[in-house]
C-alpha cells in the first residue's frame, strides 16, 4: 500500500500495487493465482484502497480482466475498488 497526496478521484491519497503473480506451470489452472488475487484486493479494500495498478504478462492479462482491471496508456492496469462488497 503506498500513500500520495489525495485527488477527486482518489481522495485517501492510498494506492496499491500487485508486484508478482506466479504459479508452478504444473498448478496452472486451478485457480490458485485468482483466490490470491482475490484475497489481496479484499486486503486493499478493508483499508480505503481504491486504486490498484499491476504490469500483466500476455498469459496473465485476461485474469486481471476478468476481475475488472482495464489498460492504461501505460503498459499497466488498473482497477477502482468499490468499497463494498
């Protein structure tokens, strides 16, 4: 979690950053990256975080999708968190 100066669309000033996803090539599949992910943007959540940024692999990208993450005119992406669940 990292603090900045707050802004209209994030006011908290809090952001967050997945550094590395990885799984064995062997458990690939079985949605363990997923529960992680999951697990952590629940963390941010429970602590005002509402903007999480990651740089995906090609192989990744379509997970970070599909629990909301869009591109960003960088090679990252991003996602606004609802504060509720």
């Amino acid at each position: 979690m990292e603090y900045r100066l707050g802004s209209p669309g994030n006011p908290t000033g809090t952001s967050g950053y997945v550094f590395s996803v990885a799984t064995d090539p062997d458990l690939r599949r079985r949605g363990y990256s997923r529960a992680c992910v999951e697990a952590l943007l629940d963390w941010y959540r429970t602590r005002g975080v509402r903007r999480v940024d990651l740089r995906a692999s090609r192989e990744g990208e379509p997970l970070y999708a599909s629990l909301g993450f869009v591109r960003t005119p960088d090679p990252s992406m991003r996602l606004t968190l609802s504060l509720t669940s």
